[in-house]
C-alpha cells in the first residue's frame, strides 16, 4: 500500500484572506480544507466546528483567523504513521505538502481506513469500541447537554430513556440545526436565541432511529456503514442493549497500532481546542501516566491509553479551562474518566486520582482470581 495510493488530488482549497462566509458551503462537500496563501503554499486547515464560530462576524471575518494548523506529510509516511498524526492531531483530513511549501494533495481518514480492510478481516467492533459511552436522558435540555459535552469532552452524546437507545447528538448536528441557521445574523442577535434554545428539549435536535450495530460484528463492516450514511460514529449494542460506541478515530488507532512495535502498555496523546503551547508540555503528561503505568502495570499489560486534551478559552487567573479524558483499551479494563481544571497540571491531577480509583478496584478483583468477565461487571458498577 503506497502513499500514491491514498493521496487526493482534487481537495478543496481556499485562500487565507477569503471571507468565513464564503466558505461555508463548502462543508456540504468537503467537511475539511485546505487552506492555502500566496498561491499554493500551504498555510493551515479549517473545519466546520472552527468555523462556525459565535463570536466572530463571518462576512468580515478572514480564513486565517479561524484556521488551525495541521501536520504536514511529506510523502514518506505510512498508513499507521498517517493514522497515528490523525488521532494525536484531532484532524481527519492531512495536507500532502512538498519541500518547497506548495500543498500537492491530501490525504482523508475514509481512504486510510478503506485501504486497511484486510486489516480488520479478524477484528471485531468490541475489539475498538468506546466501551460505556457517556449518555443523556430524553427528558434533558438542548443546555444540558452542551453542558455534558463541554464537560466530558465528547462531540457525541447517546441519547437513552430507561436505558434504551432512542437517539443520538453530534456536535455536527448541533452545528447543522442550531448554530448554521441562525449564523448570519448580528451576533448579539444569535446569542438571545442560543439563549432560548438551549431550554429546548434534546429530541428537537436528535437523530432518531439510530442505526447500531453488535458487540461481535466484524470492524469494517461498521466503517462500511458509517460511510454509506455519512456518520461519523455507530452506536455498539450487545443483546439489544448500549455497549459502546465506535468511531472512525477509533478506527485510526487500531491502524497505527498494528503497524507500530509496542511497549507492554502504548500511550497516545491526542489535542483539541485552544491550548497555549507554553501550557502543553507532552514529556510532563506522558511522566505522569508512566508513573501509573509502573504502579498498576499488571492491570494495564497490553493495553493502550489514549489521552485526549481539549481546551476552551474560559479562564481563570490566566489559567485556560482544560478537559482530559484518559481512555483505557485493555485485557482488563476497556473505559474512559474525565478531568477537568484550570490549567492542564489540575485537570491531569484530576483525571488520574479518577483512574486511580478504577484501577485500585481492578487490582483488588484480580488478585482474588476474579474473572475477566467480572472485573467488566465491577468497572461498569463503579464508573458513573
């Protein structure tokens, strides 16, 4: 599989100092762009959660304001390389870029996954789902459940009523029917009807009839559905009930895992939203999980903890509001926790005395000669 085969030549491009409103569109085909200046020299990327921003004025507003900047490929990588600057970026679309700086391409998760098909002949939904997905009742509020996301992290919320699957939210929906909508109007006029929306209950913005999938379905055939609808994630059941959920990242980590030699316990970090640089500092975070690895290796041999940093511009005493979600994928244990604080040192202290208690409970139920099967069961009691 060579990196010919996965590059896009026709990618949509737009220039640095092209109006926010006159890109918008243009997500209807491409929900991912490259954004070039000087002609084709690359410059960086926007996507429709960057550029569906509140408080700018989109009409006035340039490009260059609102995009972020993407890992370059130079040509040589591999699909797990590929892969691997996907999940750490947040970014499903790369800009292929040659040495003198013009943009020659791109390459998109949906191709990289779709060319790893032998890959996943033997790998089941189980085996890459987010086990117990974070949900939200039928009865919440549009506010609740922006409250929810913020807090845990997520871009998409199971909606349940008595425990049964009746819809689900992405933050691509909220984009599409609340925020689009509303976009061109005078900004203090968009923000009273956010205000009044977010009283609306969460069904009005729901889709419902989620299409879902087993516990014990072969990976690819979910990617398969995922593209023939257009969804970014699939809703995992097991005896018809809510198991987990699986989403193309998902899918991207299990490719650059299988193409990487890993440790007894392999540790991403992944980083979302606006964190300042001076404040990430990846060796520090990568020490603090290390030191947790060390204490419960047992309990996390052969698993994969994937550290998702996302970041918002609240703060406090020049601190920005930092969530991270550690999930765990392993023998052992197969869940997520979620911290928060000022500062990513106080959100990472938060997320880890979260693992902590999970693992503790884990440890324990091991050394009793607990079977697999029940260590699932106790984590599922203790985790909210």
């Amino acid at each position: 599989m060579s990196f010919e085969e996965l590059v896009r030549k026709d990618i949509l491009m737009v220039d640095v100092d092209t109006p926010v409103s006159e890109i918008l569109d243009l997500f209807e085909k491409q929900r991912d762009l490259i954004v070039v200046s000087r002609g084709s020299f690359y410059e960086g990327i926007v996507n429709e959660s960057l550029a569906y921003k509140l408080n700018i004025d989109p009409t006035t507003t340039k490009v260059r304001t609102v995009m972020k900047v993407a890992p370059k490929l130079g040509g040589s990588e591999s699909v797990g390389e590929i892969s691997k600057l996907m999940v750490e970026s947040g970014f499903k679309t790369l800009p292929y870029v040659l040495q003198d700086g013009t943009v020659a391409g791109g390459v998109f998760a949906d191709d990289v996954i779709a060319l790893s098909e032998n890959f996943f002949r033997n790998v089941s939904v189980k085996d890459v789902m987010t086990a117990n997905p974070v949900t939200i009742e039928k009865s919440a509020t549009i506010g609740q459940l922006l409250s929810l996301m913020r807090n845990s992290g997520l871009s998409r919320i199971v909606v349940v009523e008595d425990h049964e699957i009746v819809g689900i939210v992405t933050l691509h929906d909220i984009i599409q029917k609340v925020i689009k909508p509303r976009f061109r109007q005078r900004r203090d006029r968009i923000i009273s009807d956010m205000k009044k929306i977010t009283e609306y209950p969460v069904t009005s913005i729901m889709t419902e009839n989620v299409i879902t999938i087993d516990e014990d379905a072969n990976a690819y055939e979910t990617y398969k559905l995922m593209k023939k609808y257009r969804f970014s994630s699939v809703v995992v059941t097991k005896k018809g009930f809510l198991a987990g959920i699986v989403t193309k990242e998902d899918l991207l980590r299990q490719i650059a895992l299988s193409t990487t030699a890993l440790p007894s316990v392999f540790v991403q970090l992944s980083k979302k939203g606006i964190i300042e640089s001076l404040e990430y500092d990846p060796e520090t975070i990568r020490s603090r999980i290390d030191s947790i690895i060390r204490k419960y290796r047992k309990v996390l041999e052969n698993s994969v903890l994937t550290v998702y940093i996302n970041g918002d511009k609240m703060q406090r005493r020049g601190k920005p509001h930092i969530i991270i979600r550690i999930q765990v994928n392993g023998p052992y244990v197969n869940n997520s926790v979620t911290g928060e604080g000022w500062g990513i040192k106080n959100a990472l202290v938060d997320a880890v005395h979260k693992l902590e208690k999970v693992l503790e409970k884990v440890k324990f139920a091991t050394t009793k000669k607990t079977t697999e099967k029940e260590v699932q069961e106790l984590l599922e009691s203790i985790l909210p």
